[in-house]
C-alpha cells in the first residue's frame, strides 16, 4: 500500500462479470477421491471464462498453486485435494468466479475432518472479496469511502475525516488481519456487515476497510482511528452488531439495547408506544418493554361503561409491528415484554406463545419474560395464595420494588382490591410450563434489579428512578420511564486473545489496556449515536450508561484445562470480572476528569459513596487499586453510571471466533443456521487435545458425529480429556448459576445467562430457577431444551408432589438436591 492516494474511476452499472448473488452458497461437489488418488491430467476438456470474458482451459495445477497461496502455515491441508473437489463440481463454461466460490466451498465442506480447512475456506473467501471490490476499481481504504458516500452511504463527516488523512488511513490497513478469520466469522461479515453498492447489490469494502470504517466513525484524530481499528482487527475487542453496521454511515444509529417503560393505561400512550418502538427497531435496535400499567381483561372502562379486553389484544399489534420492522434487512425486528405476576392477565400472558389456542390471542414473534418481586417468590416457597391485582386499581405497584412494594401489595390485599387470588405455586409451575415448552417466559427478577442498580436509591420516593424492565437479551439493568426510554451501547472483549504467548495464563495487562480503550469508544456512541425517539435521547447523555462484555470464557477454560464446572474455573472467572470492572470504572473516572462526571451523577449510589461490590458485601482482591479508584471517584465523579453487561454475543463472537459470551459449549461437532446459511462447526481445541495424543482417528471422529457432538461415550478417548470436553448439556446446571453468582458482584448490569436441560420436567425447573433466586441473580434468559422434549403438565402435583423420583429430587423442598444441578 502506498502513501498516494488515487482517485476513483467510475463504477460500472453492471459487473464485469455476470455472478450468481454473493450470498448464495455454491452447489456441492461430490466427495474427494481418497488420499492415494493420483490427480488428474493437467488440462481437461472443460473451459473457465475469466472476468475479462476470456475463455480458458481448466487447468487444476493452477488450482493448486492458487490454493497453496494460502496455505502457508496450515500444515495439514490438502491443496491438490481441494482442486480435485473443486474440478468435479465444475461445468463447461462456469466462470472463475463461479470456481472460487465452489473452491470456497468446498475446503468449508472439509472441515469437519480437520479444522485447518476453515481457516483455508476463510483465506480463499478473503481473496474473492478483494477481488469483487477492485473489480469495481477501488484500489484503498479512501476510495471505497468515497465511493460509498458518493452512493449515500457513508456520512458526510466520516467522509470528510477519511478525506483528510487518506494517506495515513490507507497505510494503516493491513491485509495480513484477514488470516485470523474463520470461515464463519468472515462468511457473517461478508454477507450481513460490509457495504454493498446499491444498484450492483457488490461489496465495496473489504473486511478490513469495513473495521477501519468503523472505527473512523468514532474517532477524532487519525492514530485514534488506527489504534482503534488495530484492536477490532486482532479480534481483541468488538462492538456489538448495530455500531459495526452503522459507525460512520449516514444514520448512525448504534445503540444495541432499549428499555421502554409500560403504557400508561389511556389509549394515546398505548399508540404512542407503538410508534416508538417502530422507530427504535428500525435501526437495529432490539426492544425490551414493560406492558404492567394497562389494565386487566374485564377491568371498567368508566368513560364508555364497557369492559377492557385485556392486554393480550395490544400485544397481538405489538407483534405484527415488531414483525414488519425488519431492520432494513438485516436482521428479523425483535422485542421482549415484560410482565409482572400480579397482573391479572398473567396467564393469558404466558399461553402468548403455545402453538395450540385461539391463534388471535397468540403472538408467534414477541419473546416474554416475567418481572418478579421477591414476595412472589416466597409465596411460592411457602406455598401461600398470590392475588392479583388490577393496575388500574393500584397504579402505583409498578414504581414500587423491596419493602415498599410489599407493603402496599399488602395494603391492596387487605383491603380487599384483588380480581382473584391463586396458589403461588400453581401460577410458579404455570411459568415453569411456559419456558419447558417455548423456552421463554424468561424468570428475571424485579428487587435484586433495582437493590443493586447504581442508578437507584433504597429512599423510593414519589418519582425516584425505578428499574421497571430488563431489555431484549436479559442484560442491561437500567432506570426508564414515560419520558425515558433507557439506552445501552454494547461491546465484548474476546478473552480467547488475551492469553499469554504460551497459552497457559491470562495476560492481565492486555485485558486491561483492552477495557480501557474499549470504555473510551463505548462512551464515545453516546455522544454521536443518532436516537430515534425523543425519550432514548433524553435518557442516555444523562445517565452515560455502557455495556463492556466478554465473549471466550470457553476458550480460557480449553486453554487452561480448566473443567467449566471446577472450583479453579469459577475463582478464575470471578477473577476476569473482577479486572475488567476494575478497569472500567479506572478509565471512566478518567474520562470524568477530562469531561465531567455524567449529569445524573448526584443521584447515583455512588455519588454515594457505594460501588458495586460494596451492594454485595463482598471485598475485591485487588485493594490498594480499589482504594485508589475509590479516592479518583470522590474526586472527579464517573463518566458512566453503568459499565459492565454480559451480553450474548451471539454474531460477534463468531465473527472473532469465540465461544458466546460466558457459556459452554453446546456441542463439540454441529452445524449452524444463520442468515448467512448453515455451517460447520468444530471444537478446534478438542482435536488439537486428540491429535496430541494420537487419537484423532476416522473411528473417532465418526463416534463423535454418531454421538451429536458428545465425547462421553466414548471409551477410546480418555477420561480427563472427557471431562473437560463436556457440553452445556452434560454440565451440573447448578454450576452455571454458581459461576454467574460469584462474578455478579462485578458485573453492575446483569448477564445473558442460558441454561441448559436436554429433558425439563417441572419440578427440575422449579428448583432451578429458586436457586438462581436465592443465588441473588437478577436475570436469566432462555431455557434451552433438545427437540421433542416431553414435558410435563404444569400442576401442583407436579410441582410439589411428583410421582418420579427426578421431580422428587428437584421438588421446591429440596432445591439443593436437584439433580439438575448438582
């Protein structure tokens, strides 16, 4: 790359060369010829047309050399045996680029027999992207910017940026950044993140002008930019997928999570909360919002003299709004409401999303999720009635959490303005039914949310800021209400890069330098991020709130050898979150010094003087930087109320190639469906372990397929390597709830935390979800269950008193017991 910068020639209206759409997956070929096999005779019969509509003979040793390109350092692939495959799924006349992407393809296909070949897949993807953007004559970074602003796409003031310092940025990028993809980390970034020309529908960036672009959309000088791109491009740290989309294009839009307080209870908030969380979806946002103020099924209507219909209706528009706002094809739109239990329409509410019932009172696109009090849940344990309540009787339980809700929840009772009363348990095991089934109807919980929110105060005063909802994924804890609509930025620190040379510890000062960079460009959205609504506008400069993730615990543990569910696991886990808050909360007192502490700040617990950890009463490892953070907060304030939410990562964390957020493995061997197709995956760390020892055998790897991606059935493989190499289904639930538990000290918002049951039965669920209530969580999210699962009726019976002996052990009086936990 030179320093010079070229102008731009002209684009085609039409390619150079016709292609099938980038995004379909070429046909299969059939299987390689064995290893022995010789090749082919140098030229065949069958012809290529190049891009420049010449036609050539097929030429497979021309294959191999454009394979070997790549394969430098993957010492155990077979370039001839790619253009073999590649050669036999060819016809008379396909174009070259018809060619790589069979070839593409094809090394994709083989990666279940050795995982170098996604690697390969991904080198050889790479190179058909470089050739799809200069076929369009961009030749640098600053003329696909230009390029792409031409065509409306990329903003006015990035455009300017890049203009001005086109050498430098064009110097800055570096190729070499492509060989750390994975082939369904850079096959996501090719079809879903990189700007396509809107005519042709061709990319006009490459994966790395793509990060660099990112990251000049949130810088203000060029060695920001660089610097910024440099981290993204090592796979250290990313942004979550709405900032990677719109940093630096025209809208830039690049909030990841929304809190939308509940309706009031008159006809224009209903209306107008649809209107809002259209807008806040089309741009990529994902919607959390409550619906616990509007009024009951059969509840007087006194201006008509008529009886309400419930909120089931409403919700039935939300749906089809939510399912027409696509994020600009992107991404399906998506929302999550949240119920409190003492609505009297609850169980109407958790039947949202059976397959069986009226379909009119369905809603096949909403995900649920319960907002629980305390008093609910030791109603259940005690196994006492549970009254519920009209909103519009008693409005104000919503703005209510701990001993002040209890109290006037109390109050109502006794004064008699319930609709009906209800065993606690039978509408506890109602709930269970719902996830067993559905896998939603997420159990989050309303007064550890709100005691342990910085942005909170245990005075609850008329007005006080009040946590009313989670968001869409279960981790961003945040104040809202009718005139503020709580907003989150999010991003994750792949911990999978931030291990030491040999692999064998974590290197602290890495992860460290990593946070900090990444606090300084998560608050930076806040000031230029583009808000669809006036209430997330007005919330978000005000509270300053931010969501530093990880994604790659997995990965650590592989490394380490460390079983996900050991006690080495949890301390080291504990330890992680203990540095990257730390480290959060240093950089965003820095930030308070040189920009002012966040407006809101008086209000904060920890204007207050209690941090995080202080609301667990728990005492942090690293004291002398505790204490200095602690001295730097009195002094100058914090820039953000909140810093830290483990988000689920799901797209990121391919991209990086790492496993998703805080989670196990769920297989060692599956393939997955994205809007970018379907893909194989393998657990790379497993065969490096079985090739290590000699056992990565034809035998085994059909065993493993045979098994679904299990190792615990087969005795070949040794029992350490058997254990440490468990899935999310073969893990003690139990220990998932622990490993959340200990780290929520450090974590201020909450966590995306699936569990994992192949078979749920009521009463496994029932227990579980109590312990993760006494546990302290704030939040869980979805119940993961195999298919075909057979529940079991959601009854009393089932619940307290089960016939077999599973429910028995995982009964509410036996909650330490459960086997699905233990």
């Amino acid at each position: 790359m030179t320093d010079t910068t070229i102008d731009v020639v002209p684009v085609p209206t039409q390619p150079v060369e016709p292609t099938a759409p980038p995004t379909a997956p070429p046909t299969a070929p059939p299987a390689a010829p064995s290893a022995g096999v010789e090749a082919p005779a140098r030229r065949s019969t069958m012809a290529v047309r190049k891009r420049n509509g010449d036609s050539e003979p097929v030429d497979v040793m021309k294959i191999v050399r454009a394979v070997e390109r790549w394969c430098d350092d993957l010492a155990e692939v077979d370039p001839m045996a790619i253009a073999t495959r590649t050669i036999s799924g060819l016809y008379d006349g396909a174009t070259t680029a018809e060619l790589d992407r069979l070839s593409i393809q094809t090394a994709a296909e083989m990666t279940a027999s050795e995982p170098e070949y996604s690697r390969l897949a991904a080198r050889l993807l790479s190179n058909y992207i470089d050739k799809e953007v200069r076929g369009q004559q961009i030749a640098s970074f600053s003329q696909a910017v230009r390029l792409a602003h031409l065509e409306g796409l990329v903003g006015d003031e990035t455009a300017a940026f890049v203009e001005a310092n086109a050498r430098k940025l064009d110097h800055a990028v570096d190729v070499s950044n492509d060989r750390r993809f994975e082939y369904f980390g850079l096959r996501t970034v090719y079809d879903r993140y990189l700007l396509r020309h809107p005519d042709t529908r061709m990319v006009i960036e490459t994966p790395q002008y793509f990060l660099l672009r990112v990251a000049c959309g949130l810088s203000h000088t060029p060695q920001e930019a660089i610097g910024f791109y440099r981290l993204m491009a090592s796979l250290a740290y990313l942004p979550s997928s709405p900032t990677l989309f719109n940093s630096g294009t025209r809208h830039t839009q690049m909030s990841s999570c929304y809190l939308v307080d509940s309706p009031q209870d008159q006809l224009e908030s209903i209306y107008d909360r649809y209107a809002q969380v259209a807008k806040l979806s089309k741009f990529a946002g994902g919607i959390g919002i409550s619906w616990s103020r509007v009024r009951s099924r059969g509840a007087l209507i006194r201006g008509t003299n008529g009886h309400s219909n419930g909120i089931v209706p409403w919700l039935r528009t939300l749906d089809s709004s939510v399912s027409a706002v696509n994020q600009g094809g992107r991404r399906k739109g998506a929302a999550c409401v949240y119920l409190e239990p003492w609505h009297p329409d609850i169980e109407e509410f958790l039947e949202l999303r059976d397959n069986t019932g009226e379909d009119a009172r369905r809603t096949h696109n909403l995900n649920l999720a319960n907002w629980v009090p305390d008093e609910f849940m030791r109603r259940v344990e005690a196994d006492e009635q549970w009254s519920l309540i009209d909103p519009h009787e008693v409005p104000e339980l919503p703005d209510l959490w701990g001993p002040a809700f209890e109290e006037a929840y109390a109050a109502a009772e006794r004064d008699g303005r319930y609709v009906r009363q209800v065993s606690a348990r039978e509408l506890y095991g109602k709930m269970m039914r719902t996830l067993a089934q559905t896998g939603n109807g997420w159990m989050t919980f309303k007064d550890a949310s709100n005691r342990t929110c910085n942005q909170t105060s245990d005075e609850q005063v008329p007005g006080a800021p009040v946590v009313h909802l989670s968001n869409l994924c279960t981790e961003i804890i945040e104040v809202s209400s009718n005139s503020e609509t709580a907003v989150c930025n999010l991003g994750s620190v792949n911990l999978a890069q931030h291990l030491t040379a040999g692999r064998d510890a974590i290197d602290w000062e890495k992860l460290r330098a990593t946070v900090r960079t990444a606090v300084t460009y998560l608050d930076r959205v806040i000031d230029i991020n583009y808000y669809p609504s006036e209430e997330s506008a007005a919330s978000n400069p005000r509270w300053r709130p931010v969501g530093l993730g990880v994604m790659g615990l997995q990965d650590v543990f592989f490394a380490l050898r460390l079983p996900f569910d050991s006690d080495e696991a949890r301390e080291l886990s504990t330890r992680i979150a203990e540095e990257v808050y730390l480290s959060a909360l240093e950089r965003s007192t820095q930030l308070a010094a040189e920009h002012g502490a966040h407006p809101a700040y008086q209000e904060t617990r920890a204007a207050r003087g209690d941090l995080h950890p202080d609301l667990w009463q728990v005492t942090p490892t690293q004291t002398e930087r505790w204490a200095a953070l602690r001295e730097s907060v009195r002094e100058n304030g914090l820039r953000n109320s909140l810093l830290i939410a483990i988000a689920p990562t799901a797209t990121i964390a391919s991209i990086a190639g790492a496993y998703e957020c805080i989670e196990p493995q769920v297989s060692n061997l599956f393939k997955r469906e994205t809007l970018s197709g379907e893909f194989l995956q393998i657990n790379t760390a497993l065969v490096r372990e079985l090739k290590a020892r000699d056992l990565w055998t034809p035998a085994v790897r059909e065993a493993i397929k045979r098994s679904d991606g299990s190792v615990q059935g087969i005795a070949d493989i040794p029992e350490d390597v058997r254990v440490l190499f468990r899935t999310a289904w073969e893990l003690p639930q139990k220990s998932l709830i622990e490993l959340a538990a200990a780290r929520q000290p450090y974590i201020d918002q909450s966590q995306s935390l699936n569990l994992f049951l192949a078979s749920p039965t009521i009463g496994k669920l029932s227990s579980m979800y109590l312990y993760a209530w006494k546990a302290g969580l704030k939040t869980t999210y979805y119940l993961r269950s195999r298919p075909a699962t057979r529940i079991q009726q959601a009854t009393v019976s089932v619940a307290v008193k089960p016939t077999d002996e599973a429910a028995i052990a995982c009964s509410l009086e036996n909650p330490e017991n459960c086997e699905a936990c233990e």
